[in-house]
C-alpha cells in the first residue's frame, strides 16, 4: 500500500513540472536544420555566404605559409648616472660592471620561398641571441638572420626545414584602394594564427615617427602585439603588406609596409645581407606655408634644399641652394620624407629627372644617383624641425676672423625674449648669408633686403651655422 502511494505522488509531480516546462518554454533550442526547430534565418543571401566562403578558403590556403616567431636577446639594464666614472668598479665590484637581463619576445613572419627564408620585422629579431620559428604544423627550426634593414623595419630570417614549405604569394601594393578588404594573420599576445578581418583605411602614410623610410598602409584589421612581421592580405590571399606598428592610444589603427617597397629591400637582403640606397648628396628641410610664400611657391610642398655636397650628384646636375625639389621620377613631392624616400628606392647608378622651383620658375635637372654610403659625414639628407615665425633679432657685421675665413653675412647678436624668431629656433652666433634668396654680405645689405621683404610680408633666411646651412621663414607683421 505505501508503494502505491509513492507511485501516485511521483505521476502528480511529473505532471505538474510537465506542464510548468510547457508554461515556461525550454531551457535551450538546438538545430541541426533537420529537426521540428528551424534555424532562425532560413534564407542568407547568398552575398554573405559567398563572402564568409571566401574568407575561410583564403585563411585556409595562406595560414600555412604564416609562421609564429620567438626570440631570446640579452637587454642591458639601466645604471645610475654615475657608471662612468672610473671609481665605479672600485665601489661597487662585480655589481659595478655591466648588467643584462635576458629577454624573450613573440612575433609573425611569412614563408618567402622554398628554400626556406622568412621575412619579417628587424625589431621582432633585433638583438636576438635564438630565433626559433614555429610552423602551422606544429614543426620548430632555429632561425638565422640572413640580413635587416632598421631603416624600413624589414629583416629577413632562414630556416633548414626537412619538409616542402608553402610560400607566401606576394601582390602589388600600388593597385591598393581604400575601402578593399584587408586580412590579417599573425601570433598577437601569443596566439597562435590569429586571423583578423578589415578594409584598407588609409594608403601612403609618412611623418609618423617609426621608421627613416615610410610608406605605411593603414587599415582596421586588427593588429596587436605579436602581430609584426605578419602578412596584410587581400581577398585573393596575396601579400599586400607587412604589419609592423599600431596606434597604442586608438583602436583600429594598424601600420603595415606596403610590399612592393619589401620586394626592394628583401631582395637586396637575400642577396648580398644589407641595403644600397641612392644617394642626391642635398641637406633639405620642410617648406612651411611662410616659407611657401617667401619664395613665391604657389603652394605649399616640396623639399628645399638648403645645402650641396660639393661633387655630388646634385652638384653635377646644377641643383643650387635654395631650389625647391617640386618632383622626382615622375612624382610629386609632397615632403621631405618623400622625397627621401623616392631617392632611398632608385637604384644606384640611375638617371632620374627632378623638377625644380627657381626663382619663380620651374627649372628641370637629371641626376644620377649614387651610393648613400659614399657621401661624406654629416651630408646626409636632414630633416631640421623648424617653424616659422615673426622676426624678432638684432644683427651686426661679422668680425675680422669670420672674413678671413670667407665667411660673408650678418651675425644675430641679440634676439627677443620669448619672440617666436627665438622660439623658431635662431640662435645667437648665427650668420645669416641671405635674405629671400638675395646673398647680404654686410649690415647695409641686409637692411636693404629686409626692406624690400616688408612688401611681400614673409622673409627666408638661410642661417650659417657652424659648417651647416638651415633655412628659417618669419612671417612679417
């Protein structure tokens, strides 16, 4: 009898949570587009599907040439100021020598070829002390640096694997527009081939600060840390770029080196271990829109040239001091890092035509390049951070001992406190030589030309200054 009373209890609470599971609804719905529960889209259109398809089958078909890279390096740590002195050891003994910590990083990199070369960024392998490079299919080989160029952030490392390698198929960055997809596939914060999705944002970014040489790519796929030296790909899985930087203060912000300025770089890398870069043999700076106006530019660009080597290839080809370098190779120039970047990729030894801005006209001249490495110390091309500003100084005839060292102008003997003159970064002992372009070798001189500056309302001045020359432009009030 009791059994009987259990079992009429059990059937009441079974049909009383029945029915409270109809009331309330399931706990979870589960398809398999098989049973009574449908899928909640039923029809995607098929833009969608063909495009998730497309994804996947790139991801498929290029991860395998993507390879994670990790490094040990030895960092020397920060001493007081007082290391150098050489009662140093004599205090602190072993403690006073030279301490390092060893550290490790993680980085990306692609299969160039089958032969084995990977490339990827210098700062992922710089001052590696082991490189071990770890493949898509769990295989790691130690890894050698062939050759890097800290100038574009690109190295180039080796391996000597015992399988075929998949390599990576290179594209033409040239064709890039914004708005196209972009992929990017990497190792960030250590997981292993990351895959994420964007679109070109930007193409041709310079003046940002990373590298000598830029031509950035900019997109919105993301890249983290762990992502440099990785492949930026486009919907056909070709290379367009190399990521290398992102905005640290922004989101969606990543910097990529557009491949066709690597195929350069790479090539001269696995061939002879470093880069040859061309060389004008100019000192240039920015022109600013004061500077613009004072020579009568009708816009602001361009690169000015503010000294010449003597014998250089600039030299040969007539460019003067104070000609503004409006072209070079059939491209605008917009800046100097352009153009310094226009020169750095021409190959040694090529004649290329440069337009020019003279006097008021457009002048054209053909260089030939040289090598960069053959230019004499400190001829480099500069880059000197100078703003203009108002005129605000005093000047006076240069002394005895400047004229018998040919050296003609006015010296700045004073300037005015807190004056943007001052603020633009004229400095006292400064010589001028000439004012809009008109050489002043004394007081009387100066004063004329500075007079006849007062009707055009800005002045260029290019300022002597020890063995360098540096235009400044002050705007007139």
């Amino acid at each position: 009898m009791k059994s009987v009373r259990l079992l009429v209890v059990f059937l009441i609470l079974s049909t009383i949570l029945s029915a409270c599971k109809k009331k309330e609804g399931a706990l979870l719905y589960e398809s398999d587009r098989k049973e009574s529960v449908p899928a909640p889209v039923q029809e995607v259109p098929k833009d969608i599907l063909n495009t998730q398809q497309a994804f996947t089958s790139l991801v498929k078909k290029v991860t395998p040439s993507v390879v994670n890279i990790s490094t040990i390096g030895k960092k020397k740590l920060v001493r007081p100021f007082f290391e150098g002195s050489p009662f140093f050891e004599d205090f602190f003994g072993d403690m006073g020598r030279p301490q390092y910590r060893r550290e490790s990083s993680l980085g990306s990199g692609f299969i160039l070829n089958k032969e084995g070369y990977i490339v990827t960024n210098d700062h992922v392998v710089r001052d590696a002390e082991t490189i071990q490079v770890k493949l898509s299919n769990e295989s790691v080989y130690t890894g050698k640096v062939i050759g890097s160029d800290p100038k574009t952030d690109i190295a180039v490392i080796k391996i000597s694997a015992k399988e075929p390698l998949p390599a990576a198929v290179l594209g033409d960055s040239s064709k890039l527009q914004v708005g196209q997809w972009a992929v990017a596939i990497g190792n960030p914060f250590g997981l292993d081939r990351t895959v994420t999705v964007g679109v070109v944002s930007a193409t041709g970014r310079s003046n940002m600060g990373i590298e000598t040489y830029e031509d950035f790519i900019q997109t919105d796929a993301s890249i983290n840390p762990g992502n440099s030296g990785g492949p930026l790909l486009n919907i056909y899985g070709e290379v367009i770029g190399i990521n290398t930087a992102i905005v640290a203060a922004g989101q969606g912000i990543g910097f990529a080196i557009p491949v066709n300025m690597a195929k350069q770089v790479v090539t001269q890398l696995i061939t002879k271990g470093n880069v040859s870069r061309g060389w004008l043999g100019v000192s240039i700076q920015s022109v600013t829109e004061e500077m613009a106006k004072s020579f009568g530019l009708p816009k602001t660009g361009g690169a000015l040239v503010n000294d010449v080597v003597p014998g250089g290839p600039a030299a040969k080809a007539g460019i003067m001091q104070g000609d503004i370098i409006t072209g070079f190779n059939g491209e605008s120039v917009k800046d100097v890092r352009q153009l310094q970047r226009l020169v750095g990729e021409t190959p040694i030894g090529k004649k290329v035509d440069i337009t020019l801005y003279r006097d008021g006209k457009e002048v054209k001249a053909s260089v030939t390049t040289a090598p960069a490495d053959s230019a004499p110390a400190q001829s480099q091309m500069q880059r000197p951070e100078r703003e203009a500003g108002m005129l605000g100084l005093s000047v006076e005839e240069v002394g005895p001992e400047m004229r018998r060292r040919g050296i003609t102008g006015v010296v700045v003997s004073d300037l005015e406190p807190g004056g943007i003159a001052e603020e633009s970064g004229i400095q006292r002992g400064d010589v001028i030589v000439s004012v809009n372009q008109r050489k002043v070798r004394n007081l009387a001189e100066y004063q004329k030309a500075m007079k006849d500056a007062n009707n055009r309302g800005a002045v260029a001045l290019l300022v002597r200054r020890g063995n360098a020359n540096i235009y400044f432009a002050l705007k007139l009030r």
